[in-house]
C-alpha cells in the first residue's frame, strides 16, 4: 500500500455508490446474499482506511428508496444484514469515536433495523473522528420531495414566505444539513450513473468511476481514487487563472 503524499489534497467527503455485489456473486457462484454480505464485510476496511488517509465523511448508498422494488427475499435479507451490520460494528465505532448518522426516510425501515439505528446513533453521537452516513430509504428525488412539503406546509402557518426561500433554506432542510457536500463521488462496477443520489449535494463533487466491484474494493482503491481526486482542480465556476491567484 502506497501511503498518500504529505499535504495531499484529502477529500473531507466521500460518497460512494457501492455497486456490484451481484455481479460479484455470480462471478464466484454464490447467491446474491452472498455478494451482499461481502459487500458489507467490505465497509469496515473502506472506512478504516478513510480514517488513516483523514476522511472525515463517508456517506455509502446501502439501500435507495428504489430498492425497495427488488424480490422480497433480497430486501429482507438486506435489512436483516443491515441490522447485523450494525450490532456487529457498534464497539469498533465507539472504540475507534466513528459517529453514525443517516440519511433517508428511516421510518419506513422494519422496526429491528429502526432500533438498533437508533441505539448505535445515541452511543456514537458525541464522536467527531469520522462520520458514517448511511443512506437508508434514500433518493434525491424523495428527499426534495419532502423538503417542499415541509416549506409549503410553514408557508401555510405563516412561518416563512417566497422571500425566504434561498438555496441556504433549501439546503438546510435537506437531510444532510449538518453534513459538508460530498468533495468526491465514487462509483464502482463499472457503472457510470447517479442514480438519485446526492443530486443536489453532487453539484460540485468530482466523479470517480471504477470498473472494481464493490466486494473487491478495498484500501489500495480508495487510495488511487483519492490520488486521482487531489490531481483534479475544482473551478467552481471559475477560471482556472482565477483558481491559481487564490492559491
Ligand atoms: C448494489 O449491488 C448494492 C446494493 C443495492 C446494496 C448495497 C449493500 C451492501 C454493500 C451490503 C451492505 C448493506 C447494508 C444494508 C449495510 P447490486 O445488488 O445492484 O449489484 P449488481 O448490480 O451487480 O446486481
């Protein structure tokens, strides 16, 4: 394992898409439960080695409000993985001060994985190490969804009018309002879509897309990824003449 060069520009957010456990699956003759639970034997070693590299935000897309259409059996597999997952990893996150956080609407998820969101949150949530995001029932589209809802519905109690509506207000009813807009978006299996991820937080993220399956990425991919990052120069509507002054 290469380490990264000293004062790298480090992403302090990375979302990730983790894609492929199906396709690992089947390329090793297993069922597709399978490929998800080395999927998720996966997360402990990304996020070990985010926090060496000094990422402070991960945010991974375990379960979109679009999953929930896939068979039966695979959701409720994923959900009890999910809530192993999490029993399984509470002490480590402790030990190593991970907070644990969400994004998504949680209350649809069945009531064990709903307890033990909620317990892990509360045991973890004096930590500032690094943050766990997991995107649970989440999408982009959802997401906006019921942010309009919530403003119309303060417009209708005279809480706010047309005035107050900024993208600072939008953002701020967004479910990561307490959380930094991803730096870097990494995809892996190939696959190069957003899939309503993120949509609005992505608006300046750099794009990463790998052919490595979810199962297979590890520490040395995160490595190349973020190397690659801190080789990109991220203008913000600027030019790059104006992005070297400020330097
Ligand atoms: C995409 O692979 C992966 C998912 C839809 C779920 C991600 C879940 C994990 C990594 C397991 C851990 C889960 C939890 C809930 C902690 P895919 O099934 O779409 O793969 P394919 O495109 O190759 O079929």
């Amino acid at each position: 394992m290469n380490a990264l060069k000293e004062n790298m520009n480090v992403p302090q957010h990375i979302a990730i898409i983790m894609d492929g456990n199906g396709r690992w699956a089947k390329q090793h003759n297993k069922s597709r439960i399978e490929g998800h639970k080395k999927g998720a034997q996966q997360i402990k070693k990304v996020l070990d080695g985010a926090r060496k590299f000094g990422v402070k935000y991960i945010t991974l897309y375990a379960f979109s409000s679009e999953n929930w259409n896939r068979p039966k059996v695979e959701v409720s597999a994923l959900m009890h993985l999910l809530e192993k997952s999490i029993k399984a990893n509470e002490k480590d996150f402790i030990k190593n001060e991970v907070r644990f956080e969400t994004i998504g609407d949680i209350s649809a998820l069945p009531s064990y994985c709903q307890k033990a969101i909620a317990k892990i949150k509360k045991s973890t949530q004096h930590f500032n190490k690094q943050t766990l995001i997991l995107a649970l029932n989440y999408g982009s589209r959802d997401e906006i969804t019921r942010v309009v809802k919530k403003l119309i519905t303060s417009a209708e109690n005279n809480e706010i009018s047309s005035k107050d509506i900024t993208w600072e207000c939008i953002q701020q009813n967004l479910d990561t309002a307490h959380i930094p807009d991803p730096d870097l978006i990494i995809r892996t299996s190939g696959e190069k879509r957003l899939s309503n991820y993120l949509m609005l937080q992505a608006a300046y993220a750099e794009f990463y897309f790998t052919d490595i399956l979810w199962p297979d990425f590890d520490e040395q991919h995160l490595h190349d990824a973020i190397q690659e990052y801190a080789n990109r120069e991220r203008r913000y509507g600027l030019t790059s003449e104006q992005i070297q002054k400020q330097c």
